[in-house]
C-alpha cells in the first residue's frame, strides 16, 4: 500500500519512510482515532475520504475546578517548552552502569535517510528517555492522540528502566503519568520528589493538579498554596531544573491562582 502522508510504498504497521501510522489516523473534524480506510467517523461522523471538517481543538492538559481556562492556556505554554526540550539535560540514572537499551520504537528510526527523523537505537538511555519524553509531550500538546498512544508506553517504560532520583527527572516521569491520565502515579512520583525537596515548584504543582483530578480538593488546596507562598523564594533561589522550565512557571502561578479563589 502507499503511505497517506508521503505516497512511498509502505507495509506493516508504520511507514518505513516518514513514520506514519499505516493502521490508524485522525479525525479531521473531532480528532477521533479512527482506522485506515474507514469512510466515516464513528466519533462525530465527518466523512473521512472528503477530509471535510476543521481540526479538532487541543485537548485541555489537565481538568481544574476553579477556572478551566486555565488549562488551555497551561497546554500552550507546554508546547512552547517542549518545542525548546532538546536542551533539557538528560535524566539521571540511579544505576551509574546504565540499563538495556529496548528496542527502537517504530516511527522514531531513521528511514530512506529523510532528516528529523531519530535512530534511539544509536542512543544511550538517558537520551532515549528524553528525546521519547520531548515527543510525547509535545504530541499531547498539539492533541495529536494517536502519537501518544503509541509513544507513551515506550516513553514510560525507558523511565521505568532509568529510575530517576531527581527532582527534575521525578517532575518528567510524573507529566508522563499525567498524560496518560494515571495521575495516582503522578501524585506517587511528585511525592517522592517533594520528600528530598518540599518546596519543589514543579512537583508541588504537579501534584495539585493530580489531587484535583482526583477530587481530592483538599489536599490540592494545601499544595497549591505551598507553592505560592514559597514561589518568590524558589524563583530567586533557581533549583536545578528550574532553568529550563521558565516558561511553565506563570502557568502554574495562575493555575493556582484560579483554583484557590473564593476559596
């Protein structure tokens, strides 16, 4: 069969040539995963062969009670990080010896030698975890569903095996788990971060927006003014990490600015 995105001859699951999914694609209506070859979306019921419709809009990154504007501008900022997120430094390993490399994700390969496309192959782990995280974060941004669904395992399963120990690496694992919804994973990894540093803005963040979702208010409530009374200190004091989240930060300020009015 010929790929949908770059007409070369393709078969499996992938396109050897530009990565494209040769089993599933989008909506262009309402963003649904739909398979290829169906005519109509079961979701909103767009005719799929016309391409008829307009883009579906970005998904909200995380629900709030409050003010859910708020998470519609928190998913902007995010793109706006991650298209940067080639110069986060590598997560850090627990084990100094490294761990197996798994196997290279279909999509990610290098194919006919087109460029933008990466070989994880020729990485080290730590490398792979990042550049796997850049995509999938960047992918949940833009709503592209399909990506992440794909992505995202391989993403959590590289920072299973890296194990990281920082506050940084623990605030990247738990994005990872709140894109993929488990944010009781997230809350458990935000924890673990804020027992060697409480006043982690990162994590402390993190953490409120997964005990919001999981209608835990209260302890929302707390986290959320921890981070606002310790944000002035933390932002002079720039922790390691810090630097290459500026973006997100007023974000977060506000997100807990909106959830803790009236309040």
């Amino acid at each position: 069969m010929k790929c949908p995105s770059c007409g070369a001859e393709a078969t499996g699951r992938f396109c050897s040539s530009c990565g494209t999914s040769l089993v599933q694609k989008q909506c262009p209506s309402c963003s649904a995963v739909v398979d290829v070859g169906t005519r109509f979306c079961r979701q909103c019921g767009a005719d799929l062969d016309s391409g008829g419709g307009s883009p579906g809009p970005v998904p909200e990154r995380i629900p709030l009670s409050g003010n859910p504007s708020v998470g519609w501008w928190a998913a902007g900022a995010l793109l706006i990080v991650t298209i940067f997120s080639l110069g986060y430094p590598a997560l850090k390993q627990a084990n100094d010896e490294g761990g197996t490399v798994p196997p290279m994700p279909a999509g990610m390969e290098s194919g006919g030698g087109q460029s933008g496309l990466v070989d994880l192959t020729t990485m080290p782990l730590d490398e792979q975890g990042t550049t796997l995280f850049n995509r999938v974060m960047q992918s949940s941004s833009v709503g592209d569903t399909a990506d992440v669904a794909f992505f995202l395992p391989k993403a959590l399963l590289i920072h299973e095996q890296l194990n990281p120990t920082d506050p940084d690496g623990l605030y990247h694992f738990a994005l990872l788990h709140q894109v993929g919804g488990d944010h009781e994973a997230a809350l458990v990894k935000a924890r673990e971060g804020l027992q060697q540093v409480p006043e982690y803005l990162l994590l402390l963040a993190v953490a409120a927006e997964s005990s919001a979702a999981l209608g835990d208010e209260e302890t929302a409530e707390e986290l959320y003014r921890r981070f606002l009374e310790a944000f002035d200190a933390e932002m002079a004091r720039m922790r390691p990490g810090y630097e290459h989240h500026t973006a997100i930060f007023p974000v977060y300020r506000a997100e807990a600015a909106a959830f803790l009015e009236g309040r």
